[in-house]
C-alpha cells in the first residue's frame, strides 16, 4: 500500500518510522512518503495561509499549493485514484470500520491542515476526482491534522495483510465484529501470577479453555457497559 501525507511539519510524521510500521516500510509492505507543503509555494516566504475570507479569527490555508501538491502526487501515478484523507474536527468521526475500509486502497494521500482549516474548495474540487475523507479522531480539537493522520495511519497500516505478524490478534480486539461482536476487548494478564497484592483471575490459569472464553465475554461486557455503554445499545461493529 502507498501512502503520501502533505504537511508543513514533515518532522512531526518521524514516528511512523518506528515500531510495526516502520518494519512494514523497511519490509516494502507500506510505501509512505512524506511532502512538505511550503514545496508548493512560489513566493520568498513560503506561505501557506491568508485572512479568512468573511471575516473572524487565525488564518486560512491556501488553496493554490494544495491543489499543485495533490497534483504533483497524481501525475505519479495516473492508472490509480487514491483516496484522499483529510483529518478536520469537521470531519465524520473516525472509526475502525473506516480503517478496514481505507486499508483495501491501495494508494491514501493524507491533507494534513493547520490553522482554522483549509479553503474549502480543495476538498469540493476533489471530491470530483477522487474519494474524499474527512475524518474527525472525536470531538477535541488538536492544532492540526498531523495527529489524527499518525492515528489514522497507524490504524490503517497494522490491517495491511502481513503487517501484524500474528493475524488472529487482529480479530479479537475493541471495535471489530468477530468474537467479542463490537464489545470492548476484555483485561489481559501476564506474568506474575500475583504483583502488588493483586492476584491474575484464576480462571486464567485454570486451562478451562470454554471457562476462560466466558469470562472474557463477561468481563468484555462489563467493560463496555461500564466504559461505552452507547456500544452496548447500537453495537457498531468493525470488519
Ligand atoms: N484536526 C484538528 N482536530 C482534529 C480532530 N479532532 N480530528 C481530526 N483532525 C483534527
């Protein structure tokens, strides 16, 4: 899968070089690259932004060097038609299932804004090209899209067949349809048996595999009740 985010803070993408997928770009499995923004300015100061058209508060970025940084990634691949990300507190929220979905693509561009946002024509024109995301991570507002698309990436790269190593942890885990039917995933213990004074469930080290399942699906239950109970009344479920 490729992947392209346009910023004008490249460094604030360095963590996807860590971790499971930094080993999944060094493996060739995620081919992402990442685009400062100000490359797409013609003028001494790079800019960006400019006052709000209307009137109000900060600043508005810029349609011009959206427009030729998204272009400039399309003329590299003609035959494909990415999907184009744009993280904004604006956007429909974010959800695993919109992460299954953007994970069959194969190729995401990532619109990472700052300011008050960016000129809404950039989104209208390509919504005429391409399919337009605009993702929300919940209702906060962060300084900019840098966040949201590290998030989103994240979440779309470990489905990435190969990505995560074990696959049957994908399938067991908050959000996603398959055993725990879009409840929040149960607590998990490790060794030592006891730590602090707080014993692991016994249950667990019974070895009663059918036991072991129904208390996961009971504690799983409890959590969302407790945590999410709008889950439990409208179970949105993932894959
Ligand atoms: N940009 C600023 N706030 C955001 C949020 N909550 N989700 C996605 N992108 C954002």
């Amino acid at each position: 899968m490729r992947i392209d985010v346009i910023t004008i803070f490249p460094e604030y993408l360095a963590p996807l070089g860590l971790s499971l997928l930094g080993k999944a770009r060094d493996r060739g499995q995620v081919d992402l690259r990442v685009h400062d923004l100000r490359d797409f300015t013609h003028d001494r100061h790079h800019t960006v932004d400019d006052a709000p058209y209307g009137g109000g508060p900060g600043m508005v970025m810029r349609p011009g060097p959206w427009g030729e940084a998204i272009d400039s990634l399309l003329a590299e691949r003609p035959e494909l038609v990415p999907g184009l990300v744009v993280p904004t507190p604006a956007g429909r929220r974010f959800h695993q299932s919109v992460a299954v979905e953007l994970a069959a693509r194969p190729w995401l561009v990532f619109a990472c804004g700052r300011y008050e946002g960016i000129d809404q024509r950039v989104v209208d024109h390509y919504r005429k090209r391409l399919d337009v995301y605009e993702v929300s991570l919940g209702d906060f507002v962060t300084s900019g899209g840098e966040v949201a698309a590290l998030a989103v990436i994240e979440a779309v790269a470990r489905l990435v067949p190969g990505v995560v190593g074990n696959a049957e942890s994908l399938t067991e885990e908050s959000h996603t349809a398959g055993e725990l039917g879009g409840l929040l995933e149960y607590p998990v213990y490790t060794r030592p048996t006891t730590w602090r004074g707080l014993d692991v469930p016994a249950v667990l080290l019974s070895g009663h595999h059918g036991e072991i399942r129904a208390w996961r699906r009971a504690e799983a239950r409890r959590r969302t009740a407790s945590n999410r109970p709008d889950l439990l009344d409208q179970p949105r479920t993932g894959a």
